[in-house]
C-alpha cells in the first residue's frame, strides 16, 4: 500500500513534552526533605536537589526516543544514559528558574508554544481513541487506495554513476555490444544492486524517484535509457528487463495501514469542524519579513540522540 498511509496520525509531536517536563514542571531547588514520588505523581527514579524526576516522566522520554526506533526496549546501560540526561535538564532547568529566565520573552514564548503543541496533540490522541473505523469506511479507504496504485510492476536494471560523461560512455559502450551486467559490475556505484548486475527486480514506480520512475515506464522491454536519467543519487543508466500487472496488496494484510489513513482523515475533518466554529483573525503585518533568518533552539541541556535509532529510509533507488 502506498507510503502515505504510514505517516503519523497527528502533526504535533510529544517529543516537545520532554523539555516541558524538564523546564516547567519542575520547582526550584527546595529544602525540604526528599520525597519518594514526585508532583507529577509515581515513585521517583532520581532526586536532584531533593526534586523528583518521577518514572511517568522517564517513561515518557524513553518512548519518545524510542519512536522511531528499530528497537523497542533499552539494555540497562541505555536507561542509565536517559535517566543522566534527565538529571541534567533538571539540573540546568532549576538554574535557569534560579537564574530568572522563566521570565525571558523566548524563553516564556518556547514554554507555552510547547504547552500549545503538548495539550494539542493530547487533544489529538484522545479523539483518535474515541473514533473506531466502520468495515465499510475501511473498504471505501481500500477502493480508494488501489484506484490511486500503479497498474503495472517493473523490473529493471540500472548503472549509476557520479558523472553525465561517465554514463554517456557506458550508453555508448552498450550500444557497440557490450553486456548491461557486465558494466554494472564494473562500473555501479549501487552497491545493493551492481553484484547483481544492476537487478532491481521487482517495483512500482511509486518506489522510486520521479524522474527514475519517469524513465523506466518511457521504456519498452529490452530499451535502454537513451540518454542519462539524473536523479538525487548521481546518473542512471536504466534497461528494462519486463513489466507485468500489479495486485492490489489484500485488504487483511493493509487493514492497519487502512485505519490508520480512515482515523487521519476523520482528525483533520474534527479540525476542520473546530476550525470553523473559532474565531480567528490573521496578522500579517506582525509576522517577520519573509526571507528572515530565524536563529535554531538548542536541545535540552544533557540530550542525546536516540539510542539505536535510525532514520527513515527514503525512496529508492
């Protein structure tokens, strides 16, 4: 099914509940005795200065940092690294708060902007608990969806190069005999690809980069690309092998995916109903001149990237 479907449900990211927490829920260092939970309720992983840092508060940084992660759980030696991080917020949030910068026009603008994002995307989440997909809105989703697919699958070879030059030779050097695997090998910078001699096997043109997609369904079978196909990754040089009719995928197999894209559209038409029903009045005349540098946030005092995270792939090839 098509990538769009796996996109998040909602535009807000709970990712900006960490520096809330660490920043606004926390008071000044205190001298009274140390508790064992804290305000926010739940027993206390760690005490700054006699400040709780409380397990719904580590729980809810470790989920965030393992959002997009292959993994789903942290070794003990990556839960000592989270609860370090949040110990150092804590502890250069209350000097910050000692130092009167809850006071500083961004630095009040950053913490309720981060108020706004949190209880919008709570908003977001409990309407998305409240809704449940009918079949026949599934369906629709699904009829939909495969109208929308390619009707045809590809397979095909390529060779990519860094240079225009480089690819025209080897169109050249086609052209007068020479073997499309053999030069792959050779000549592919595609690692996944050129021991294959350049195979991609089989895809759908929504897989692939606009003008790669563009090229391959120019093609008839056997055809080579004519000239160099430029894309993000360097120079194609593109032969195709075959085409055939694609299946839909079956509507069990994508019935997550479905109701995920249904609980999208029923959020941005409760929005849009709330949207409709506020008043609001736009300012132009206030915002920034356009073309503005805007000067970057630094990450909370003490974070760390995502511990075994991986960015999410983009399409191929």
């Amino acid at each position: 099914m098509r990538a769009l479907l796996n996109a998040p449900l909602t535009a807000a990211s709970l990712v900006a509940a960490l520096a809330l927490l660490a920043a606004c829920n926390k008071g000044p260092q205190s001298t009274a005795p140390a508790e064992s939970s804290g305000a926010q309720g739940g027993p206390a992983v760690a005490l700054v200065n006699g400040v709780a840092i409380t397990r719904p508060e580590f729980d809810l940084y470790e989920k965030n940092l393992l959002r997009n992660s292959r993994v789903q759980s942290l070794t003990a030696e990556q839960q000592n690294q989270v609860l370090d991080d949040l110990i150092n917020m804590q502890i250069m949030a209350a000097q910050g708060e000692k130092d009167g910068l809850q006071n500083d026009p961004d630095t009040r603008a950053q913490l309720e902007l981060l108020h706004m994002r949190v209880l919008a995307d709570a908003e977001s989440q409990k309407f998305i608990k409240s809704q449940k997909p009918t079949d026949a809105e599934l369906r629709a989703e699904y009829e939909t969806a495969v109208a929308q697919m390619d009707k045809n699958e590809y397979h095909a070879r390529h060779i990519l190069v860094p240079t225009k030059e480089q690819a025209e030779q080897i169109i050249k050097k086609l052209k007068s005999g020479a073997k499309f695997e053999e030069l792959a090998k050779t000549q592919s910078t595609d690692t996944g690809s050129k021991n294959n001699g350049g195979d991609l096997g089989w895809f759908t043109t929504s897989r692939m980069v606009k003008p790669f997609a563009d090229a391959v369904k120019s093609l008839k079978k056997g055809e080579v690309t004519p000239e160099p196909v430029q894309t993000q990754y360097g120079w194609h040089v593109i032969q195709l092998e075959d085409t055939r009719d694609a299946a839909p995928p079956d509507f069990d197999k994508v019935k997550p995916q479905l109701t995920d894209a249904v609980l999208r559209k029923k959020l941005q038409g409760y929005l849009a109903q709330l949207k409709s029903e506020a008043k609001i009045e736009k300012k132009p005349d206030a915002l920034p001149s356009a073309g503005t540098p805007v000067a970057p946030i630094a990450p909370p005092a003490g974070s760390t990237p995502p511990p075994a995270s991986s960015a999410a792939p983009g399409k191929q090839p």
